[in-house]
C-alpha cells in the first residue's frame, strides 16, 4: 500500500500529558487538595524537561528523556498508584469530587 508504514517493532500505546493534567487541572479549580498540586507539580516537571530538550536531535531527546524523564515517570506512576489506593480506601474516587 503506498504511503504506509510498515514496522516490526513492539507498539505501545503513547496517552497525552496535556489530557491528563488538564483534567488534574479542572479537578483542582473546583476542589484543590495535595493531591491535585502534587499531579500537576509532578506532570510539570515532565513538561519543563520537554521544553528544554525542544529542537535538540533525536538522539539527544532520547538519551536525556531515558535519563531525566524516566525517573520522574516511573516515580509518577507509583505515586498515581499508592494515591489510589489511599483515595479508594477512603471511598471517594476522582469522580467524587
């Protein structure tokens, strides 16, 4: 087919930080808790480390994403996780709020 991309690498699925803070974001204007400020803090410092790698090479973005970024999301994710189960504890979900 032309125009297609062929490609035998594993696939992963990519989510967009601007949907997940924005609705961080939303969460926080009509009921600001720590843990709204700590999501948006955490996901921010995401966005700072993108902004200072823009226009640089692809390998550089890479190396410095593995370096700097991967950390933060590794901690992000089991942050996101233990607040979870600490909200589900509670008996209140995002929704809730």
């Amino acid at each position: 087919m032309p125009g297609s991309i062929i490609c035998t690498a594993t696939i992963y699925k990519a989510a967009c930080w601007a949907h997940a803070r924005r609705k961080f974001h939303e969460i926080h204007v009509i009921h600001a808790s720590p843990t709204t400020t700590e999501a948006s803090a955490r996901i921010g410092a995401l966005y700072a480390i993108e902004e200072e790698i823009q226009g640089k090479p692809a390998e550089l973005r890479m190396s410095v994403r593995l370096a700097r970024a991967r950390p933060l999301l590794e901690e992000l994710r089991s942050w996101m996780e233990k607040t979870l189960r600490s909200l589900s504890a509670r008996g209140r979900g995002w929704k809730d709020r």
